[in-house]
C-alpha cells in the first residue's frame, strides 16, 4: 500500500507525567501523539533512581494516530524485571540497570497506512 506512517517514540524521556505537561506537549507538535505511559496507574514507576530519592516515571511509548491503529489496547506494560532476580531493586539499579523494561503489542496483519 502507501508509504508507512506509523511513527512509535520509545525512551527515556526524562519527563514525569505529572510535573512536564509543556513538555510532552513541545514534543507533541501538534502530532496527535498518544503518550501511554499517562494511563498508567498513579505511582507507577519505570526508573530506579538512587536511593534516598523516589522512583519515577521517565520512560515511555507514544504513538502516533496511524501506529495507535494497530496497537493492542491496555497492552502496555512496566515489566518489574527486578523481581525476577530477587535481589532488590538497589541491586539491580547497581548490575542491571536503573530502568525496568517496557513492553507493548501490536496487530501488524492488516496495514492501516492509506
């Protein structure tokens, strides 16, 4: 078909979606982004910050209007890989990483693109 539009934004965006509204909103540009991490519960949390200092939410997904098309609704998710090695999250902020993974689906059988 047409030329691919679907655009996905995967990262550290160093923006918390409670305090960086503008942000998000800079980076929109006017798109029609969906920024999933928002739907997220209240104190979700994605990156292990040093201690002493509270966990926060900096990573995220947006989707454009087309790529939102074939995502698979409420299939976004934090995955609380720190669990799996049953060390704490201090230790693996320090050996693995300080930002638990994130992961969503998506139906790529049909092609939305016009």
């Amino acid at each position: 078909q047409g030329q691919e539009q679907d655009l996905v934004l995967l990262g550290d965006y160093n923006m918390i979606p409670t305090e960086d509204a503008a942000q998000f909103e800079l980076l929109n540009q006017g798109i029609g982004l969906d920024f999933l991490q928002m739907s997220l519960p209240p104190g979700a949390t994605s990156h292990l910050n040093a201690s002493g200092e509270p966990d926060s939410l900096l990573d995220g997904i947006a989707l454009s209007p087309s790529a939102h098309q074939e995502y698979t609704p409420h299939s976004f998710e934090i995955l609380p890989l720190d669990l799996s090695f049953r060390r704490g999250r201090a230790w693996f902020r320090k050996n693995v990483s300080d930002h638990l993974p994130l992961r969503l689906s998506f139906d790529t059988t049909v092609d939305h693109d016009p």
